[in-house]
C-alpha cells in the first residue's frame, strides 16, 4: 500500500503539467472555420468578435487543445457537428 502511494508521488511529479493552449494556436485551428452566428458574413471563427458563437466556440477549441485534440481531429469534429 505504501508503496502504491509512493510510486502514485513520484508518478505526478515526474509528469509534466499541462500546457495551455495558446491564442496562437487556436486561432489557427479557427481559422479553418467559419463563424455560424448569423450576424457576420460568415467570416473566419478565428477573426469574428460575436460573442454569441465565436468567443465560446474559441474557447471549446482551447480545450479541445488543452485535452490533447489534434488540430485535424478538432476540424473533423466541427464537420461532424456542423457540416
């Protein structure tokens, strides 16, 4: 049990923290999108300002890249959902 739990320690300490993802880099996997709010022209997900779609959907990238998402696998996803 004891060493259970010691192998557990050095387990998460020897791990390297998480990265989050970078602004940078979603707007490059948003920028292979466009926006579905229905205000703009269709513009790009990675350069629109609506806070009704954009923003959340940038963020949801984000996490998407923090979860360990390829960029590929994100688009794929959007086609899925989106068309």
């Amino acid at each position: 049990m004891v060493r259970s739990l010691a192998f557990c320690l050095a387990l998460a300490f020897l791990t390297p923290p998480a990265q989050a993802a970078t602004a940078k880099e979603i707007k490059e996997v948003a920028q292979e999108m466009v926006c579905l709010c229905g205000d703009c022209n269709r513009e790009s997900l990675a350069t629109c300002i609506c806070t009704s779609f954009a923003v959340p959907q940038r963020e949801h990238i984000g996490q998407l890249l923090d979860r360990g998402k390829s960029r590929q696998e994100i688009i794929d996803e959007y086609v899925s959902t989106y068309g």
